[in-house]
C-alpha cells in the first residue's frame, strides 16, 4: 500500500506530538476498514480484469483459436518482440470496409480494371499482388502503383493515410515476377563459397528492385529445408539448404537486408515444405506431410524463429495437413497451427497471410467464400485471392463482411487482425 504523500504544509511526521492511548486505538480501528475496503476494491478490480480477459479468450465460431491461451495470443499478440504489435486505431468502418482490409485483389493484364480502382476509393482492399502478366517493366509497374496509390488517397476513403500493400514474389532464380535482382536461386546461394554475403545482397537486391516499382511487400524468402535431391522446392532452387542452421541464418539475413530498404518480407510456407515430394503441389492438389512432432518443431518450424528474431512482418502458411500437428486441417486453416504453433509457441506477432486462396488443396473447402471465412476463423489474417479476377476477392469481401455481421467470426479477433494489417501498412513507405 502506498503511503499518500504529505499535504502541502502540514507538519512532517517527526515533528508531531504523539497521539493519546485511546485516539491510537481509534486510528488503528479506521486504518483497519481502510484496508479492507482497498482490498476488497482490489478484487473487484480483479475480477473484471479476469472477466474481460476470458471474453477476449473466447474462441471463433470458426474455430479461431486453439483453447483460451491460444485466442488471447492471436489476438493481443503474445508480448514477445516482434513486428507490428503497437495496435492501430480504426477510424469508423462498415462491416465491408472492415472485411475489404484482409483482401489482397488480383487482376488480369497491364491495366488495373476500374472496379478494382473504385472498391480502393471506397476503402474495400487491403492490397494488391502482381505476377508476370500485370508486368512488362519496372517503370510500367512503378505507373501502375502510382494509380492504385491515388485511388487510396480518395478522400471517400477512411484508410486513405494508410498505404496499399503493393506486393510480389521476388524469390529470385526462376521465381520472379520482375526482371532484375535477386538473379540467384536460394540454392545457388546456399552453395556459394560465402552465402551470408550472398543472401544479404540478395535480399537488398530484391528491395531495391520492388521499392524501384513503388511495391512494398515481398512474398519472400521461403525458410523450407528441403530434404532430397530434386523434390519439391529443390527442383525450382527454392530451399538454401537441408540443414536447418543454415537456412535460418541465411532467411534471417535476407530478412534484414531487405526489410532495410523498406520493403516488408514474408516468411514462408509455415510449418515448412520441405518434406514435400515432386509432386507434393499444394498448388495442384491436396498434400499430407507425415512428418514426426519432433521434426516439424526441431526442422522445418526452426528457421522461423531466426526470422521473427529478425524482425520480419509476415508469416504465410502452407496449405499442406501436418497430422502431427492436426490431422484434419491444412496449416492456413488449422486454429492450431496458427493460433497455437505459430503465435503462442513461437510467439509471432505479425501479420500472418493465406497461400493463394485457389490452391488444388483446397478442393475439399468449397467456394471462395467458405475457404476465406474459415481461413478468418483459424487465425489468417490477410486473405491472398491471387486467381488474377477481382471478382474472387469481392466474393472472399463479402462472405467475410457477412460472418463479422451476423457472428460467424468473432468480431474482437476480426477487428485485432485488421489493427495488426493496419499497423504493417502504417511501417511502410507512402
């Protein structure tokens, strides 16, 4: 109990005549239900304390959270360092405004289509994700920003002060939406006589080739550790090595470089790929990956924690089951996997993002619409509809604005996960 500091000219304690026998009794007395009040304010206190917090802990109709401790991680971030925890302030927005704000849109062409433009002046999309065919030079590029940027700026727009993620995947070797750096494969860094050099001009690189384009977001690096000769990421040169050390110093270290020139990086395909056959395409079709608790954690899940060390904004998870980890969800739609595995475990505070909402392996899931709410459910964040139609993300918009409405999604998680995209978008250049 603190002791109240001394009216203004009353005299010090040393300077005052002791107090009678019988007045003594009376001051302990008070004194007595002074400190029984405090104390029974105290748990009062307490007890809202505990109230809200079990309130904040309640999980999703979508099963957005694996147990209490789960939710309350995915929604208030777990405390431990990390990118964009400071929780941004959300100006008034309509259920579809909110929902726009965890949609990345795609398009077909050169030229972003006037629907597209009009639902950014509105304040309905989170972002927008360009491949080789929205592209014909980095100048080219860079114009089309600079439109979708002044579509943001409409003053109709609630989010206008926050720019668009712009974003593309820049891996670098074959994996490349823009000519120009990164030129080398994660392999071939891997393999070069001084691969930390390597990995950090890669990734400045890579940087200053999307910052050139006026982009701010690169789906890069993937942290897979590939384990055979010619499987799934080695036969596209996707994977640094099959150590997991390795990797993690060398995606760290690509990481940072990168993120210095502003230009936001992703970490992926959590837990990992590189378990993955050949013919283990997500993409195509749906894929289980039988890999051992142990392995997952002390393998493929270990290069993670070198990249949130390093500060980096955005997980994207795998589609791919692990039934070590749950046996009936792939990872991006697994409360356990994000909620628990990769916020409460590992204690990632970022952003987290779907694979492309398309994927064959989601087959079993349905419509656009059902695979975006229950992505929203488990704990994603931002939803990619990279099947180049607007069309797909408007549908994912809607079916999200609609669950948020009427309870499908947990409207406290729904808001924090827009609080931590608005804050990523808020650390990124204008």
């Amino acid at each position: 109990m603190t002791v109240p500091a001394r009216p203004r000219g009353a005299p010090a304690a040393k300077d005052r005549a002791p107090a009678p026998p019988g007045r003594r009794r009376g001051l302990r007395a008070a004194l007595t239900v002074a400190v029984a009040v405090c104390a029974a304010a105290v748990a009062v206190v307490a007890g809202v304390g505990l109230v809200r917090s079990a309130g904040a802990g309640q999980p999703a109709k979508h099963g957005a959270a694996a147990g209490s401790a789960a939710a309350k991680s995915a929604i208030e971030g777990s405390g431990k360092a990390g990118p964009a925890t400071g929780k941004a302030a959300l100006p008034p927005l309509s259920p579809t405004q909110l929902a726009g704000q965890r949609v990345i849109y795609s398009y077909t062409g050169l030229t972003p289509p006037a629907n597209l433009l009009r639902w950014i002046r509105a304040g309905k999309v989170a972002g927008v994700i360009f491949f080789s065919g929205n592209i014909s030079s980095q100048a080219q590029l860079a114009t089309v920003a600079a439109e979708l940027d002044r579509a943001n700026a409409s003053p109709k727009n609630p989010l206008r002060h926050y720019p668009l993620l712009l974003m593309t995947d820049q891996e670098g070797g074959l994996v490349r939406r823009l000519p120009g750096a990164p030129d080398e494969s994660e392999r071939q860094i891997g393999e070069t006589p001084h691969p930390a050099v390597a990995a950090k001009a890669a990734g400045r690189g890579a940087g200053q080739n999307l910052t050139g384009a006026r982009l701010n977001v690169n789906l890069a690096p993937v942290l897979d550790v590939y384990r055979t000769p010619g499987d799934f990421d080695d036969q596209f040169g996707r994977s640094y090595s099959t150590s997991p050390h390795k990797v993690s110093y060398l995606g760290a270290d690509f990481i940072k470089a990168q993120q210095a020139t502003g230009v936001a990086a992703t970490a992926k395909h959590f837990p990992g790929l590189g378990a993955a056959a050949t013919a283990q395409n997500t993409d195509e079709r749906p894929v289980t990956l039988d890999v051992p608790l142990a392995t997952l954690r002390g393998t493929d899940e270990y290069p993670y924690r070198a990249a949130i060390r390093a500060g980096v904004k955005l997980v994207m998870m795998s589609w791919a089951i692990y039934p070590a980890l749950d046996p009936g969800r792939p990872a991006g739609l697994s409360p356990a996997i994000v909620g628990g595995e990769l916020r409460q475990r590992l204690g990632f505070t970022g952003v987290t993002i779907t694979d492309a909402l398309e994927a064959g392996a989601l087959k079993a899931y349905g419509t656009t619409r059902h695979r975006a709410t229950v992505a929203a459910g488990a704990g994603m964040d931002l939803i990619l509809c990279s099947a180049q139609r607007p069309g797909q993300g408007y549908q994912a918009r809607i079916a999200l604005s609609k669950d948020y409405r009427h309870g499908g999604l947990d409207q406290a998680a729904f808001r924090a996960a827009v609080q931590r995209i608005l804050a990523l978008r808020a650390s990124l250049r204008h």
